[in-house]
C-alpha cells in the first residue's frame, strides 16, 4: 500500500517550513505514525551525510532525527550546493552529476522531475505518512514552468498544500493574500490552507488579521504559531539562518569566547551548534567588515564549499593579519575542512574543481599542503582525538587531499590512521572531521584545555530533547489532527 503525502510550502524561504516539518514528523510519530520527511529540491552547502556514502541538505537529516528513521538520499533527491554567485554544484539522488550555471540549471529542470518522484514513491510505499517540505516560495510564477520543488511537485504527486506566513518579518497578511492572488488557479485549488509562524507575544492578539486572511482567501486558518526560541538548538539549515537567529552571535554568555569567521560559501557550519548550546561559551560569527574579537580564546574557520575564493575573501576581510595578532597574544586556531586547507602553505585547483584552475598561497600557519581533485571523500567516521584518546564521531565531505610534516601530529586517529595536522607548539590545528564537538566527552576535555566547564551531554540528546519541545510547541498552537488528516 502506498503512504499518504501533504506538503509544506511557504510565502518565502526562511520562514520556518523546515522546523514545522521537523515538528509535525515528531508529533506524527508519537501518533504511532512511520513518517518520512521529503525535499524535492533544497539548495543548501550545509550537507549530510547518509549512511549510503551519498548526500542530502541538513534539515532533512534533522527531520529524519524527529521522524525517528535514518537519514537516507531519497529524502532529499535534488540537493544544489552553490560555488558562486551564478553557479552550483547538482547532486541528484545523493551523488554529485554537474556544475552548472543557474541559467542553464531551468533547462535541466524537467529530466529531474523523474528521479524525484521516484524518491518520492520510494519512502511512500515504505512509510504511512510522507510530509512534504517546499522551496521558496511558489509566489515565484516566473519559475513555474518546469518547477520541481513547489507547485510542479504538488501537482505530480496530487498533495495538499500548506501555505506558511513569517509573521516576524512583516506584512504576513500580504504574504498569504498575495500568494493566492498571483498562483494559477490550479496550483491554488491544492492549497488547503495556511499557517502564521514566528509570532513574537500572544498569538491571540492576531484572531482579526488571522480572519481576515480566511475572509480574503476562502483558505482554513489552522493556528498561528509563537517564535520558537529553542530553534537555536538545532542546526540551522543555511547561512541565512546564521544571520537571523540558529547560530547567529554572539551567543551563550560564558566566560570563554569562541569567534567564528563567516565565509560567503560557508558550509557545514554546524558544527558550531554543540558550541553554541555550552552556557560556558561565548560565540562570535564574525562577519564581513567585522574584526576578530581580541577577546576570542579560539578562532574558528570552518568549512568551505569554495575554499580558495573564501581564502581571498578572508585575505580583503584583513582576517589574516587578525589571526596573525591572535597568534602572538596566544589564542588558538581550528580549521575544519575548508578551513583546515586554507591553513597550510598552498592549494592548487589544477583541475578547476571548485572554480577557476590556479594554485593559491594559504596562510601558513600549518605546514601541509592541498590539492583539489574530483575524488569526493563522502563517509560517515569514528575516530579517536590524538592527544586524549576520545572516541570521536563525525562524518567527512570535502574534496582535496592534505599532507606535509605537519600531519606526522594528527588532530585524529581514523582506524589507527592519522587524520589533520597539529603545528608545533600546539596553537593551530586543523581536521576534515564535521560534528566532533557533537561528542560530549570530547567536547567536554576540549573545552576544559581552555578552563571552561561543560555538562558533557552528547549534542544528539539535546537535538532530541529540543525535537520534543518542538513538536509539544507545535501541538499547542496548531490544529495537527487537522492537518495530519490532510493527508492523501
């Protein structure tokens, strides 16, 4: 028997479709309910990585979490992973298939429509209920010939629609109205009705614009949901999350300060969030024109989705010679992944992998060198920190491959091999290693060598707790039986 869908749209990105999701996964799962969640199309450099060895955007690994199941490449069939302003990296059903230039992405459109539903029908036939979570915003009529990701689906696969409203940014009435004022009316007849998310006070204090939304749309009004404060719990799906609360600094108010520098492609940024979540640490997102705080005890570069044109956008930030004052007043620098390739002395992109061809000089604070190739290290690892013995897990996804001396003093030992490099004296390091401080023994000894205290708790148990929050939030403010029973 095949499972009933409904999908999530929204009036805009970034409006919390991802954390409904998140939420109604978990409350349909406490409703005895094997649910799935489904993105047909995300762009996001914030990736996971399945146990397949392929990958998916992070908020479908988080609401996967809340599902209850694992994360697998059909949740996510079409994953674009920006490289510049005009191009992305397209992953289809887990694996990488092209780069392409975003005018040419519309024509490759419509072949993806196949891969996507049959995605779709997989987790379909293998679960009762399957929610369905949009991108953008099917506003976007210009973008509708050939869409896969709001409408276009919605239609393929015959689902109910959701339209979600941000109340916090502003003109919500607008957003909901003028949506339906500018949808075909084909694509309207799927919408069910609509939600208003983000509401900062008493959400009774809405019941007129709330009517009135009903009264203009003949749409049914399913609840009106407060902000959801905890949200900075949970990794944030993308950049824009980091510059409007989920990772956004500084955060926390403890006695140590941990700054981390925002890149254009930043990517895979969530490591930070077991940081984040320490009340011993202060977090800092450095962002562009902004200085390195002189009172960070440890600077972060994360990873990269474009290191050598993030190397350059740190070198015009004048980040190099931050780091190099850093250095000399003692502090300490941890490179993850792209961060860890633009601390050695060179990267060279022979092959144009992830831009121009060229060779670049990095920072030389770590004496290895990186070479870029389109061999994709995508794998899921358990290894152990060097200088602790800690049991570590994580997950690598990065192209390129480092060595030199520095790397005889690994950050991490991978089946007894080493991993990253540590210079002498032990100030900078560097490790391809994601989610690391998601362990909370090591994250706990991590934090102790700079004298802040931690609790130890592994981050997954408080992503767990936080997804239960989630979803009682959900079911005090929103009609879920309602819309549960949707569902077709």
């Amino acid at each position: 028997m095949t499972g009933r869908g409904l999908m999530i749209q929204g009036c805009g990105s970034n409006v919390g479709k991802s954390m409904l999701v998140a939420g109604l996964c978990r409350a349909a799962r406490r409703r005895g309910l094997s649910v799935a969640p489904f993105k047909p199309q995300n762009m996001s450099n914030n990736a996971a990585v399945t146990a397949d060895g392929g990958e998916i955007g992070r908020a479908q690994a988080l609401q996967a979490l809340a599902a209850g199941i694992a994360p697998t490449t059909d949740m996510n069939p079409v994953l674009l992973k920006p490289e510049s302003e005009t191009g992305a990296q397209v992953i289809v059903q887990g694996r990488r298939t092209a780069t392409v230039r975003a005018r040419d992405y519309a024509a490759m459109k419509p072949a993806l429509m196949a891969p996507v539903l049959q995605s779709y029908r997989r987790l379909a036939g293998a679960h009762d209920l399957v929610i369905v979570e949009g991108a953008g915003s099917p506003a976007e009529v210009n973008l509708r010939a050939g869409d896969i990701a709001n409408m276009g689906f919605a239609r393929a696969a015959d689902l109910p629609v959701i339209l979600v409203g941000d109340i916090d940014r502003g003109g919500v009435i607008a957003q909901i109205v003028g949506t339906q004022a500018v949808l075909d009316p084909a694509d309207a007849a799927l919408v069910a009705g609509f939600v208003v998310n983000k509401f900062r006070g008493d959400p009774a204090l809405f019941a007129e614009g709330h009517d009135l939304i009903v009264r203009r749309t003949g749409w049914r009004g399913f609840g009106v949901v407060p902000w959801f404060a905890e949200a900075r719990l949970l990794p944030a799906e993308d950049a824009l999350d980091l510059a409007s609360g989920g990772g956004a600094g500084p955060q926390g108010g403890g006695g140590l300060t941990i700054a981390c520098l925002v890149f254009p492609r930043i990517a895979n940024f969530d490591d930070l969030g077991a940081l984040a979540a320490e009340p011993g640490v202060t977090l800092i997102m450095v962002r562009e024109g902004a200085v390195i705080p002189p009172e960070a005890r440890l600077v972060i570069l994360p990873g990269s989705k474009s290191t050598r044109a993030d190397l350059a956008f740190l070198r015009r930030q004048g980040w190099d010679i931050d780091l190099a004052a850093h250095l000399r007043r003692g502090g300490h620098v941890l490179g993850i992944c792209g961060g860890f390739q633009m601390l050695g002395r060179t990267i060279a992109d022979p092959d144009g992998i992830e831009g121009p061809p060229g060779h670049d000089p990095g920072l030389g604070l770590l004496d290895v060198d990186t070479v870029m190739s389109g061999d994709k290290r995508l794998a899921r690892v358990s290894a152990r920190h060097a200088a602790t013995g800690l049991a570590v897990e994580g997950y690598e996804i990065h192209l390129g491959r480092s060595s030199g001396p520095d790397c005889a003093r690994p950050f991490a030992l991978i089946d007894g091999r080493p991993e990253g490099a540590i210079a002498p004296g032990g100030q900078v390091a560097g490790s391809y290693l994601h989610g690391l401080f998601d362990s909370g023994p090591f994250r706990a000894a991590w934090l102790r060598g700079f004298g802040a205290a931690s609790d130890g708790r592994d981050h997954d148990a408080v992503v767990e707790a936080t997804l239960d929050r989630l979803a009682d939030h959900v079911e005090a403010h929103l009609d879920v039986g309602a819309i549960l029973g949707l569902a077709r």
